[in-house]
C-alpha cells in the first residue's frame, strides 16, 4: 500500500480529477494550502504599498493506493497538472504501514478499496 500526496495547481484540480476518473482512481482526498517552491512568489502593489507575496495557492492531493494502482494514479495525476512551467507541483509516493476502514473494520488493502 502506498499513499500518494501530490501538491498541484488549483487551476488544474478538475483536469486532475477527470485524469484519475479515467484511470479509475476514484477515491482521493483534497485539501486547499499554501507553499512555495521555485517559483518563490511575487510582488503586489496594493493601495501604494508593495507586498512580497512568497506563498502561493497550491492543492494536495491526498490518495491511498494498492500497489498495482500506483503507477496509473501517478500518469494520472502528471497527465492532468503538467503544463511544461514552473510551479506544476510535485507527487510524494509514501510507504503506507496501515489502513483500516471505520464503517466495517476491514484492515489493510481491503479498506483501502
């Protein structure tokens, strides 16, 4: 089992999603943050004054997968947020010790569906 979190775009979350829909990935949690990477920010002049703005609207993707839906959720997610710029965000493939589903009790890859 391995969980994979992915920092992208919002501007690309729903060619993301449509991209995992297709690739029958299904399941996912996503979640509003802000960071900064490469990009570094940029600067905003707001009624006379200049503001440094260095962190950036970004989303996590957060998805548990078996093993054998590790890498379609991967081309999934780089086929739905890749632009070729700056800032398209990065995918974290984690170890995932552990799942177990809250409604039935199932442990292990059975939860994760």
């Amino acid at each position: 089992m391995k969980l994979i979190v992915a920092v992208i775009q919002p501007t690309k979350l729903p060619d993301v999603k449509k991209a995992l829909l297709d690739a029958e990935v299904y399941k996912m949690t996503v979640t509003n943050v802000v960071g900064c990477g490469q990009q570094a920010g940029y600067t905003e002049h707001y009624r006379g004054s200049i503001f440094e703005v260095n962190l950036l609207k970004k989303v996590r993707l957060e998805i548990a997968v078996n093993e054998n839906f590790v890498e379609r959720t991967i081309n999934a997610i780089i086929t739905g947020a890749r632009t070729g710029n700056i800032g398209d965000g990065k995918i974290f493939v984690l170890e995932l010790p552990e799942c177990i589903r809250i409604r039935t009790g199932e442990t292990g890859s059975e939860a994760i569906g």
